[in-house]
C-alpha cells in the first residue's frame, strides 16, 4: 500500500492525512474484493522495518490500524468474514495486541471471505519465526523419543522438512496469493510473501495507494486472467 | 476532515459505478431468463468475457510494436536519455528465464549483451535447472565469465562471474539451514520453549544458509524472461529489496529493452520502510 505520503504532499494535505485516505482506499478494496468474488485479500498494513520512521508516524499508523479493527469488528457482526492479522504481534503495544486477538478469536468460526491485515511482518522475520517454532516442535519430539545425543542414531534423529517450515508461517493460515499489487509505480517486494509468491502475478500499479479504484483492480484481475493457464500449470507443478 | 470527504465521496462514486453494472447485468440476465433459460445467459456470458480478453490481447500487442520501436530506437542510439548508463549502481543482477524457453542460444547472446554493456556479476535462475545442468556448455560457448564461488567478494574485475541457481536454492536450502540451525539448539543444550522467545536472529538464519550453499549475494536487479512478471521460486531470503522488471519471452528478447530496464533501475530511490 505505497503512496500514502506521497499522496498527501501532492494533495497539500496536512502530515499523516495521507494514511487516513489510505486506510478508507483499504476498506474499500476490501469491499470491491468482497463484491468480485474474490475470498482471500492480504495487505501489508505495517513492516518491521516501518518502527525507523518518526514516532509520530507510527503512532498515527497505530492509531488507524486500531480504527481499523473497530470498523472490521463492526462489519464481523453482520457479515460472516474472518480477520487474521499475520505477524510479529509482540511488538505491538498490550492494548492493540488484545484486540486483534480478540477480533481474530470472534471471527475465526467464518471463512468464506477472509480478510488478513500483516503488522509488524517481514517475510524474513516470517521465515525465522518458522524455523524457530520448527526446532520447538522438533525439540519436544526429540525429548519425547528419548536421548539421542548418541551419533551413531543419527537416522532417528528428527529432521525439520520443508512442510515444518511452511506450517509454522504466520501466513499459513491462508493459500498463496494468485495476484500481489504493489502501487505507487514501486518494482520490489519490500520483504513482503516473497515466499508465497513463487507462481503468482506480481502487478505494479503507477498509481498512488489512496487514489487506487474498482478499475485498477478490474485491470489487474483481467492481466491475471490472460496469464491464467501459464499460472496453473506451474502450480501444478509445484 | 478534507481528506475523509474526498475518500468517501469517491467511494461512493464507485460503488455507485460498480451497482449500476451489477444492476444492468442482473435486469439482462433476468430478461433472458425469462427468453431461454440459464443456457443462453451462460453462453452470451462466455462470448462477452472472450471478446473482452481479445480486445486486452489486441491492447498489448499493440502495445509489444510500439516497445519494439522503441527498443530498437534506443539501440540505435537514436534516444539520448539512455546514451549514459551509471552502471556502477549494479553490483549484482539476476536473471529469471522460464525454464520451458531455456534456449542456451538466447542465454549466452544475452549474456554477450550484458558483458557489453559492463555488467560483471550475474545470477542466472529457471526454476528446473535447466541452465544449472547446461553450465558448463554455456562457460565454454562464452568464454567471459567464469563461475561464481560461494565466497566471492563482488569485485570489479575483467571477467563476468556467473552464478546458476534453481528452486531447489531457495525453499529447500532454508529447509536444510533450518536443521543446520536445530543441530546448534539441540548441542546448546537450551531446553526453551517458551513461545514468544527469540531462539535465532535473521544473521544467524543467514550464515546458516551459507554454510549449505544458498545465500549468495542480494541481487540488485531481477529480470524476468518469461510470459508473466513472477519471480518463480527465486530464493526468498535474497530478493527483499530486489527491483523486479519483466522483460517478455526469452525468445523475444531486445538489446534496447535491456538497457531501457536498466536505466529505469539506476533512476529508482528506495526507503527501505523509512
């Protein structure tokens, strides 16, 4: 979601008012996807790598991301979608914390339409938290099935397998992505599901996060469309 | 605020475009119900979709002339923007070709392109291994470079290094560092299991995929050659800020494109998440 401050500079607007649009432009993407079918939507709300900006940037983030979570819990009540926040949730503050684990508990029941809000992510830091709770798992099976510190038992020794890893991510909980849109005219992946997005359709958009509509995403899901048989073929040979 | 009434005045513009379509599509689909039943709506359904992703193909070929012109203007020389190339911002670059248009023949002409315009370090990915298995043909069939060791410095230097990678470096190779990873835990003797305690740090996750062989340099650049812009699998841990540009078929590759993706390369700033 680049381009919020970008947006406002351009707009005039007062410091931080580009995250207020963006944070609507998120809503109403969530909304469009709702309404195109489409059941999974992901967006990178807050990198790890974000805490490096000023502190009164990040507490305006905060303080929307909890806006947020207020208007996704009043929408759970009379819609069935499921909202997961994937990340590193210690680093939020005790407060916000609570309160995505409490939205996450309420709505875990749905998931027909499913709506994941990454904070406080980074695919590294994804992969290592992965690894960890892998030798964890590992760790108490390794104790469980008794001392093997003997090198000759080498064959028994619990061995961390490529599925270990990928269902310990904290973006486990939904498939791979089929699209991932990037705006603001920006060509990388900033450490976001570089891991999941392996076969899927990297989209970069010139236009800015808060100014982005329907018709980008109408656009984006028909260049999706063109490419659809390459795509599946190559899942498939995944 | 001010910010507030345009976003939700242009929402409402939106939704109100977005239920006029849906509106118009459910009175034409209930009109032809009632004419023919479910049969004629899907197939008249199907005819739209089709005609509208003709139209979309014939959009973009139209669009693949007017880059090849281009491109052909810019290796002529003829566009002064990309006479001067700052090369030197491109220390590693690394190339994903779709493994079904692996033509060695491209490879070694592309590689010929790049060499000529002073690229020295260069990463060559396709997802099967394709490229892996044909190296060593492609180190005699072009004799500017010579491969890539694992703990190369990225020196100017008169050879290109060449580096040849595939799935199997990235996703397995985390799996392989992981155990390298849970050896140290086990020997350590550490019996944490506590949820929330950090175990490794992100540089420690790294020297272990040193150790098995799949962390080689974050390439600066990634070009894709293939249908889609996908990065196929390229290892996860070394793309993070990697600048990914699609370049189109192999097959159809253009020297103008190449430069031009360059240029566009060396023009960009990045935050790094300031």
């Amino acid at each position: 979601m680049d381009g919020n401050r970008r947006y406002a500079k351009r707009k005039l607007l007062e410091e931080g008012a580009g995250h207020d649009v963006g944070a609507m432009a998120l809503l109403n993407m969530i909304i469009y996807c709702h309404e195109l079918g489409v059941k999974y939507i992901t967006a990178y709300a807050f990198a790890i790598d974000n805490f490096r900006r000023k502190p009164s940037e990040v507490q305006k983030i905060m303080d929307l991301l909890k806006e947020c979570m207020t208007v996704l819990a009043k929408i759970a009540k009379h819609h069935p979608i499921k909202v997961n926040f994937a990340g590193n949730l210690e680093l939020l503050n005790t407060e916000l914390r609570d309160e995505a684990r409490n939205l996450m508990g309420a709505t875990a029941k749905y998931s027909k339409f499913v709506v994941t809000i990454c904070v406080c992510y980074c695919c590294t830091d994804d992969i290592v938290h992965s690894v960890e709770e892998s030798c964890r798992e590992k760790h108490y099976y390794h104790c469980y099935i008794g001392d093997s510190h003997d090198d000759d038992k080498d064959d028994e020794r619990p061995i961390i397998k490529l599925v270990d890893i990928e269902k310990n991510m904290y973006m486990a909980v939904i498939p791979d992505p089929d699209i991932l849109i990037r705006t603001s005219d920006e060509h990388r992946l900033s450490n976001f599901l570089q891991w999941q997005t392996c076969h899927s359709l990297l989209a970069s958009l010139s236009t800015d996060w808060p100014e982005i509509g329907v018709w980008h995403l109408v656009k984006v899901v028909l260049d999706f469309q063109q490419n659809y048989d390459y795509f599946v073929r190559k899942r498939s040979l995944a | 605020m001010k910010s507030q009434k345009w976003g939700s005045s242009k929402m409402e513009s939106e939704r109100r475009v977005l239920s006029f379509f849906i509106f118009k599509w459910a009175s034409c689909h209930d009109a032809l119900l009632l004419i023919g039943g479910d049969m004629i709506v899907n197939i008249l359904l199907r005819l739209t979709w089709h005609l509208l992703h003709v139209t979309i193909h014939l959009f973009y070929f139209a669009i693949n002339i007017a880059n090849a012109l281009e491109s052909h203007l810019i290796s002529k020389g003829l566009l002064r923007r990309y006479k001067s190339l700052h090369i030197s911002k491109l220390q590693y670059l690394a190339i994903v070709i779709e493994s079904e248009d692996c033509q060695t023949s491209n490879v070694i002409e592309l590689l010929q392109w790049l060499a000529d315009l002073g690229v020295k370090h260069v990463c060559l990915y396709d997802k099967e291994g394709i490229l892996k298995k044909s190296k060593d043909f492609i180190l005699e069939k072009f004799d500017g470079a010579t491969l890539f060791q694992e703990n190369d410095v990225l020196l100017d230097q008169s050879l290109m290094t060449l580096e040849f990678a595939s799935f199997s470096d990235g996703k397995e190779a985390v799996a392989k560092a992981a155990n390298v990873l849970f050896m140290k835990y086990l020997k350590s003797g550490s019996t944490s299991s506590y949820q929330g305690e950090q175990i490794f740090t992100e540089s420690q996750m790294g020297e272990a995929l040193k150790t098995v062989g799949g962390n080689g340099p974050e390439p600066d650049l990634l070009l894709v050659y293939g249908p889609a812009r996908c990065h196929l699998g390229f290892p996860a841990w070394r793309i993070r800020y990697t600048e990914i540009q699609h370049m189109g078929p192999l097959k159809s590759m253009k020297y103008g494109s190449l430069i031009k993706a360059i240029y566009k390369f060396t023009m960009v700033q990045q935050n790094y998440g300031k």
